[in-house]
C-alpha cells in the first residue's frame, strides 16, 4: 500500500534534483533515500536466528576467541 505525502524543500535543492534524476524518477529517489535511512526493526525469532546462524559458523567463532584471548593483558594495570 502507498500513502501520499507533500514535503517543502528549497527551490534550488528541487531544481538540482529535477535535473539530476527527472522529474518522473524524483518520488522513486526520495523514497529510496528516506528507505535507506531507516533502521529496520528485527524480532525476537529474527535475530535469535541470525545469532544462531553466526554461532554455527565455526571458522568466525574460532576467529573471534583468538582475537578475544589476543587482547588478554592489553589493557593497563
């Protein structure tokens, strides 16, 4: 489902943007924009099996301890 929007923006920044991407392609470039600066939220179930799937990867985890137990005694007394 699409909503409708009307945002202001500064005549010169619309200007520049019409000449850059056309004025047919401009609601396709702002959403993308708008897309990419949005965090997605994740579920419990999602990220538990992201976490599941990183722990399964057994080269990463075996990576991840050496550099773990490299940093041991780094830091200062």
């Amino acid at each position: 489902m699409q909503r409708e929007l009307t945002i202001t923006i500064d005549e010169t920044t619309y200007e520049a943007l019409n000449r850059q991407v056309g004025q047919n392609n401009i609601n396709a470039v702002i959403e993308e924009l708008v897309r990419s600066r949005i965090h997605r939220v994740y579920t419990d179930a999602e990220l538990e099996a992201g976490y599941r799937e990183m722990a399964a990867d057994e080269e990463a985890e075996r990576e991840a301890l050496e550099w773990i137990e490299g940093l041991i005694g780094d830091s200062a007394p």
